[in-house]
C-alpha cells in the first residue's frame, strides 16, 4: 500500500533535535522512526510529507537511502493511502484496516488513518484544514503502536526498542569470532565482520542483547552491558562502561559511563564523565570530564525550562538534551533534564545554565550570541576532522535553524 509518514503540527516537541531533521529521522534502538515505521508498515511505495524547509533535507538525505519508490510533499492521488504520524513508534506487524478508519491521541491528534482523499496535501496537515479534521469522523481503529510526546519517551522506550530491533538479526546467529574478551550469554552478542574487542573486554548480553556492528573498534577492559547497540566504526576507549538502553551512533567516540542514552554519529564524549538518560545530536564534543546529572536530590519529577516555561517530563530520571554542533569545555557539569541548543557552546566553570538556547556562547561572563560565521567555521574544521566536506544544504539547514530556534525556545510557537 501507498504509505505516507507526515510530520504533524508538534514537531517543535522535539527540539533541539528536530529543529535541524525530519522528526522521523530520529534514532531509537538501532534505527530511525522512519526505519521502523517501513519495516513494520511494508509499503509498496512512500511519501514523506515534512516543513517546507526541511525538503531539500530529506531529498538529499533521506530518499537515496530508501529501497522503494519515495516522494517528497506530494498530494494524495487516486490511491488509497495509510497516513501514519512520523511520531508513531512500532514494535510488531502493522494489520490493514479493510476499509477507511482513523486511529487518534488525545481525541484530535490523528495517529494512523487509512483514506482514499484524492489532493490532500501537506498543507492540510499544517493548517488542520477542515477537510484534515474531516478524517476524525472516520471509524476508528484499535490502537497498534505508540506515539511519541518528547525526547524523553525515546530515551525511556529506548531499551525496549533495541530488544526489538535487535531480535531480528539474532535469529540467525554466525560465530563467534575467537579473541582475548570474554562474553557472557554469547547466543545474545553479535560481533560484526570487522569489529574489534580488546583484551579483558566483557560483553554482557545476561540481559539483553549486544550488538556491534562493521568495523566498531572497544578498547581493553571496556564493559559492554546489553541491551546495547555500536554503530558502525564507533569507537570505545579502554576501560568504558556502557549500560543497558544505550545506543551509539556511527562513528561516535566513547569513553568513561554512559546509561540508557541515545547519541548520534559522529559525537564525541570520549573521556571520562558520565551521559545518563540523555540524547546527543550529531557533532556533539563533550570536553574531559564532562557529566550529566540524571536525578534530583528529592527523587521528584524532573522538569525541562524551554524558555520561560517548565515542561514537566513525566519521568524521576532525565539527563539532557543537547542539539546538533553543540561543544563543551572539560569538566562541564549538566544537571538534570538540561536543554542545550543546537550549535552551541559551553565554556563556563560553574554549573551550566539549565536552558541554552542555540546558538549560545556561555562562559563565565554569562550568556552571549554565538555568531553564525564563527559557528560555520568552526564547524567546517569539525567536518574536515573526519574527511567530512561541509557543503551548501550543511549551512542552509544551519541558517534555518538560527531563524526557527527562538520561535520554538523562546515559547512563541503556535
């Protein structure tokens, strides 16, 4: 079938993340959303339906990796079509209606619906135009997936994602390679052609799986606790420990602890310090030493300041969530449920602002704009690092995001 994922009206929910990508293209165990909703939806065909401006992003970036036929903000044609949230988080086998029906959150917010609409389009969805909210008339379905509010849910769905992503590629188990490491429940650990584990390295699959992907290289005496997933050419210094429910982006750089968290690739926190509960976008450079606070003394809620507002996150341990590009100095201290802004720059000595907004340049002297030029140079070296070219889309999505962030910060989003 005709499947199209669309963005929705609360993409700025997951920002800073999404301030600079499709939300669907965030990660959750070892895939995207996006990745997810196809293997579990099958379609014959996709449409992606996303802002305006992130369409150069997804055609240059998201269609090229898609196995079947992909537009991009195309209207609906004489196809019936599953229309499917691009926060909808799948874990089993999609069941068709037979018939046209709709699936909603919170009464109004359509989840899934399976319609025959000739010409509707994206901007139907934006402006919750009356021929959009037409399709809650339709007759409802059972829900078969979840919806994601915030960042957070990923990180807490997180290890049960990987046990999901990662079952389908235990089912057929390969051999293990022999080596100076040691695995404990070994039919749990898949250790990729070209990975390399260091001597006295443990990985501990007594709990979940542990998956290691091409060409992944952990450095001596690292602790690998499963659920876990290395993408590949990540790299894992000596002596790390990973926990259950942490996902590492390709070509990430890790060392000290690091607990049911979600980075990106390429980022680095490759010293000691620890990320707990927390999501890292891509370009990260977490300084030595620097540490995530994932409790409060009181045990209580944790809570997010996004601008002036208190966002409450449902959850007793929350660590941080740190966009894109975003740089820290050794030894920086975030506290829990810390918002850190795309492309921006931590170099005080006392604990960090709970809120930066982005493109901040934070030091002792207090909080400061972080001009665009500086940031793209700086960020042109960070690419050249890793024989990366920062090119014309790569600065494009930077000035969007420079002119989207205070809207979705500083509270005035509608």
């Amino acid at each position: 079938m005709h499947v199209v994922i669309f963005e929705g009206t609360r993409w700025h929910s997951f920002a800073p993340l999404a301030l600079s990508r499709p939300v669907f293209t965030l990660a959750t165990g070892m895939s995207t959303l996006l990745e997810k909703q196809v293997r579990h939806l099958q379609p014959t065909r996709l449409t992606l339906w996303v802002r305006p401006k992130q369409e150069e992003h997804c055609r240059a970036r998201v269609v090229p990796k898609m196995s079947i036929p992909t537009a991009v903000n195309e209207p609906l044609d004489d196809e019936p079509a599953l229309l499917c949230n691009g926060r909808t988080v799948h874990f089993g086998k999609f069941e068709y209606p037979p018939h046209d029906a709709v699936m909603v959150d919170e009464g109004e917010i359509i989840r899934i619906a399976r319609v025959s609409s000739p010409g509707l389009s994206p901007q139907d969805v934006w402006t919750r135009s009356d021929r959009w909210l037409g399709l809650l008339k339709l007759p409802h379905m059972m829900p078969q997936s979840r919806m994601v509010d915030s960042l957070w849910d990923l990180v807490h769905w997180n290890e049960e994602s990987l046990i999901e992503d990662c079952s389908r590629l235990l089912q057929s188990p390969k051999p293990k390679p022999a080596g100076p490491f040691h695995m404990i429940n070994d039919s749990e650990v898949l250790l990729s052609e070209g990975a390399k584990a260091g001597p006295n390295c443990v990985l501990d699959a007594s709990r979940g799986p542990v998956i290691i992907a091409e060409g992944v290289a952990i450095g001596a005496g690292a602790v690998l606790e499963g659920p876990c997933y290395l993408a590949a050419n990540a790299v894992v210094r000596p002596l790390t420990l990973i926990r259950p429910g942490t996902s590492i982006g390709p070509g990430c750089r890790v060392g000290g602890e690091i607990s049911n968290s979600i980075m990106l690739g390429p980022s680095n926190k490759a010293h000691d310090g620890y990320l707990g509960d927390s999501y890292l976008g891509k370009w990260v450079n977490f300084g030595s030493g620097t540490t995530t606070s994932n409790l409060k003394n009181t045990y209580g809620e944790i809570s997010v300041q996004l601008g002036s507002r208190q966002i409450p996150t449902g959850r007793h341990k929350a660590g941080s969530i740190v966009g894109d590009h975003v740089k820290t100095a050794i030894l920086t201290r975030l506290m829990a449920g810390t918002y850190v802004g795309f492309c921006s720059m931590l170099a005080g000595s006392a604990i960090a602002p709970r809120f930066v907004p982005s493109y901040t340049f934070w030091s002792d002297k207090g909080k400061e704009p972080y001009r665009m030029d500086k940031a793209i140079e700086v960020t042109r070296r960070a690419y050249a690092r890793r024989d990366r070219e920062f090119n014309e889309t790569d600065e494009r999505v930077m000035r969007y995001v420079a002119q989207a962030a205070p809207e979705v910060e500083m509270g005035s989003f509608d």
